[in-house]
C-alpha cells in the first residue's frame, strides 16, 4: 500500500510540475508580443512585426538596465518583477540592436558566451549569445551579424 500512495504522490507531483512549465510557456512574450516557432524542445522568439515607438522605448531602457541586472536582482524599471529573460524579450521587440556593430554590442550587452544549443536562424558571418536565462534551463539573446552589424534579434528558450 505505501508503494501505491507513493505512485499516487509522484504522479500528483509529475502533473503539477508539467502544467507550471507549461503555464510559465505559455507566459512568454504576454506583454511584448513576439513571434513564437517552436523547434524542438526550444521556443525561438523573433520581432515580425511593426515596431511601435512604445517597443523602442522599452527595449531602450531594458538595454540600459542589461548590465545592471544578475541572476539574484530580477527588478525591471518598468515595475514588472523580471530579470534578464523580460529584458531580451523587450530587446529583441524593439529591435534596437539590429545594425549595430560589434564593439557597440559588447559595450552595451558584455561579453558573449558560448552556447553549444543555440543556432543561427539564417546565413550568418557570425553568431553572438548571451545568456538571459533567468528561471529557464536555458534562455539566449541571440545575435546574428552580417559585414560587422547586427542583422537579426532573437531569443532562444528552453524550459
């Protein structure tokens, strides 16, 4: 008997955890609309739309913030509790970084890392990410430079 209520817990506990990861999907990109294309196990977020004056506005003011911001302060100055994942999103829909060069970027975003799960999307001369991931097991902003500038934005979500 105690190894069936055990089966039970699991399976209460398995269920619970797959509806909050689903849920916390489903939360992405609610207040900066994105385009959404799963690949995978992965979500890849890209801007196809027409960039409002109130998504270049965050995505500045997300980008000023980037180098402040670390895994244990998630405080976004527009007053949502986020981190690192909301301010690439606001990054990216603002597409304030595309035809930027790459000595701009790593004065504003740092240094890259190296990612063996994140690729580019299109033919590229180099691929730049830098880690957002904030509660995600893994979370890139994404860089995609042609002739030395930023050609393409995107995020790279794995939950």
């Amino acid at each position: 008997r105690k190894l069936v209520k055990n089966k039970w817990f699991w399976l209460v506990l398995i269920l619970v955890s797959a509806s909050l990861v689903y849920q916390r999907q489903n939360q992405v990109s609610e207040l900066v609309p994105l385009h959404k294309t799963h690949v995978g196990p992965n979500l890849l977020l890209t801007q196809e739309r027409t960039v409002s004056t109130q998504d270049i506005r965050a995505a500045q003011e997300a980008l000023r913030q980037w180098p402040k911001l670390t895994q244990k302060k998630r405080i976004f100055p527009l007053g949502e509790k986020t981190g690192l994942s909301r301010c690439a999103e606001y990054i990216v829909a603002g597409r304030i970084l595309e035809g930027m060069t790459k000595p701009e970027i790593l004065e504003k975003l740092g240094k890259p890392q190296k990612s063996h799960l994140a690729r580019p999307l299109g033919k590229c001369d180099e691929f730049l990410v830098f880690n957002a991931a904030d509660c995600e097991s893994q979370c890139d902003l994404c860089l995609e430079l042609n002739n030395g500038k930023v050609t393409k934005a995107f995020m790279d979500v794995n939950y």
